[in-house]
C-alpha cells in the first residue's frame, strides 16, 4: 500500500506553508535530538518555532491530506510522514512521479 502526498490549491492557486512550520520539519533531520524532542514534548518544540494552534493540530494528526491543508510542500510532508513513522518508508514511491515525466519528455 502506497501513500499519496497531496497538494492544496486555493483560490489564489498553489500555496505554501508559513515557514516557522517548513523549519521545524527541515531541522528534524538538522538538529541532534529535535525529533525526540517532538515526540517527548511536542507543545515545547511547536512553541519554539512560534507554530498556530492550527499547524500543532496538524503535526499532531500527521496525515497527508492534514498536512496538505497548510499547504506543507510534497517533499516535507513526505519527510514530515517517516520522521514520525518510520515503517512508512517502505510505503514511499515515486513511480507516479516518474510516469508523469516520462509522459512530458
């Protein structure tokens, strides 16, 4: 079973997510201990990076379409998705990608 990451468009077309939120899911991988810290006290780590009561939510549900909704970027929301749960790397493919740029070539 794969997972689909999931892109959000509104009315003003593509968006992004505020960058307090695409911080926090770069530096997972950056800074030494952060991701025990967002599963010991996660409230503590959304609080330093100044987060919304909306995005906490978000992070906590840790769902793709949840985090689509803030317009987290694919490839964070993909990072986001195994940093929190391991085994769903073996879920990850980008065969749909490349089929798509196969098409365009």
């Amino acid at each position: 079973m794969f997972f689909s990451i999931y892109l959000c468009l509104s009315e003003e077309g593509l968006t992004v997510a505020r960058y307090e939120v695409h911080r926090l899911i770069q530096n997972l991988t950056k800074v030494p201990g952060l991701l025990d810290r967002l599963s010991s006290e996660s409230e503590t780590v959304f609080d330093e990076y100044g987060l919304t009561d909306q995005e906490k939510q978000v992070l906590i549900e840790a769902s793709p379409p949840a985090l689509a909704s803030i317009q987290i970027h694919p490839i964070l929301q993909m990072l986001y998705l195994i940093a929190r749960n391991p085994s769903m790397a073996a879920q990850v493919s980008i065969s749909d990608y490349l089929a798509t740029i196969h098409k365009e070539a």
